[in-house]
C-alpha cells in the first residue's frame, strides 16, 4: 500500500510592527511546493513535462498541478507574504513537510506510526516557536483514501474507508495535540491554527462547494494511458504516456495525488475563515 501526499505540514508566519514585509517561508512535499522540484529533478521542467503547469505559468515550473497550490493561495490570502524558496535569509517563517507514511507496509504498520510522528511534529513546532515565529499553521491529512491512487479500482467512485480511519486518528491525534499548544501560551492571539484539510476536502468530493461543479470530484485530470504510467510520464523518445481532461476547471483533482489549480482555489476559498487568524502585527509576549 502507497501512502503519499502532504503529511504533516506546517507553516508558520511571522512578522511585526517594525518590519515592511511579511514573509512565508514554504517547505515541505509536492503539496507545498512552488518550485523546488527543478533544483533536485531538472527533467522536470523539460517540455514532456508540460502537463505540469498548463494552467499558470503555461510551462513546468516545479508545481505538482496544472498551476497554483496551497501555498500560493495561502500566501494570497495573507495579503503580503511573499513566498521565498530557501530558508537561507532570517528564517521568518517556514513549512516543514514530508511523506512520513509512505510506502508502509499495511494499514496496522500505518497506525502504529501515527503516534511517534504526531509527537515528532509537536517537538518541531515548539521548536519553531521558540525561535521567535509569532503563529504556525499545522495541516491535518487530507482524505488519503478518496485519492485517485486508491479509488482507480472502482473506476474513482469509491473511498477506501479504512484508509480513512488512519486519517482520522491522526487528526485526532494532532488536534489534542494543538489544543494543548495553544493552552500552554499567553498570548491574546492564537499561536498554533490546525487547517482541516479532512473536512474540507470531504465537502468539495460530497459536491457542498458552492457555484463550483466538478461533476465527479475523485476523477482526476490527468492521468497515465494504463496503471503502469502516470500524469507526465513520457518515453525516452519524448512520446507522451499520458492524457488530459477536456476541462481542468471541471476537475477537482490534477493527478493521483495532487488537486487541480482549480481545486486548490476552492480548498482555499472553504478555508478563508481559518486562515482570517493569521496576525501578522503579533509578537511573542
């Protein structure tokens, strides 16, 4: 079994009266990356992988979608963030990520793992706080058995329910978790904001998203010509191993793993309320 996608995000934001700007420092998996990828992966950006990025900027540019991903949209609606892609500067802000679940063996390995990274990522963000981050957004699991990776079986009409569960437990677990966090400060803000990406997705994929009409929300966009090729596989000649949906903005999710540009502007806009939290003229007491 293949687990993949963001596990265990977290972004912090910083900044106070006396400084200009704001920043957002992103790190983290493909769900977080703006482009990275091309540093480590060159072919990345080599024109078979051109279904990366047809949306904006019209060639790959490092995105694991046809355009935007959260991170863009997080960074729009703080206003002034500017998204920087190296933590080389004064680290005022910072998203660690990584796939802590993938590639476990079964669903039991999955769950007795939970605990021991839930209380890794607590050790790392108070250890991000102490360094004088004034606020951390940590981000629950998305809906990982409602990805197409594990709903191509059913020909993506079905979740895998069990997968789900995990989920759920870990959540649970990173809630109690924040809730603790947020308790132990005395600041007149609220330090650590948990995203629940679960809940979010799940109303998009239930069609509860308002003017947005992504007819079945599981089926992916893009996607291999069989099980053994992926979105942007391609052979050695250049010859493209894959194929497109006829509409992106009709699709929720880009490949199987990751939302579309347009998918990742409704998780957005159904987070609003939750990211209004970011204060970026707060300092640590």
């Amino acid at each position: 079994m293949y687990w993949a996608a963001k596990l265990d995000s977290v972004v912090c934001v910083q900044g106070s009266s006396n400084c200009k700007h704001t920043k957002l420092f992103a790190f983290g998996d493909s769900y977080a990356d703006t482009g990275n990828t091309p540093r480590s992966l060159p072919k990345f950006t080599s024109s078979p992988w051109a279904a990366h990025g047809i949306s904006f900027p019209g060639t790959p540019d490092g995105r694991f979608s046809d355009g935007f991903v959260f991170t863009d949209y997080l960074a729009g609606e703080a206003a002034s963030l500017h998204i920087y892609r190296s933590w080389k500067l004064c680290l005022p802000g910072l998203q660690l990520s990584g796939n802590d679940y993938a590639k476990l063996p079964d669903l039991d390995g999955v769950v007795a793992f939970i605990g021991k990274v839930v209380a890794q990522l607590v050790v790392n963000i108070r250890r991000v706080y102490s360094m004088g981050v004034k606020q951390v957004l940590v981000s629950g699991l998305q809906p990982l058995g409602c990805l197409p990776l594990e709903t191509r079986s059913t020909n993506y009409t079905v979740c895998k329910s069990l997968i789900n569960v995990a989920v759920g437990v870990r959540n649970g677990l990173l809630q109690q978790a924040v809730t603790q966090l947020n308790s132990e400060t005395e600041e007149s803000y609220t330090p650590f904001i948990l995203l629940d990406m679960y809940d979010t997705f799940m109303i998009v994929i239930n069609n509860h998203t308002g003017d947005a009409n992504f007819g079945n929300p599981l089926e992916l966009c893009c996607s291999g010509i069989n099980s053994t090729y992926s979105c942007a596989s391609y052979t050695d000649d250049g010859a493209k191993l894959y194929s497109l949906c006829e509409s992106r903005k009709s699709r929720f999710l880009w490949d199987t793993f990751h939302p579309t540009n347009e998918g990742w502007n409704v998780v957005s806009s159904l987070l609003h309320d939750r990211l209004g939290q970011l204060q970026p003229s707060h300092t640590h007491k």
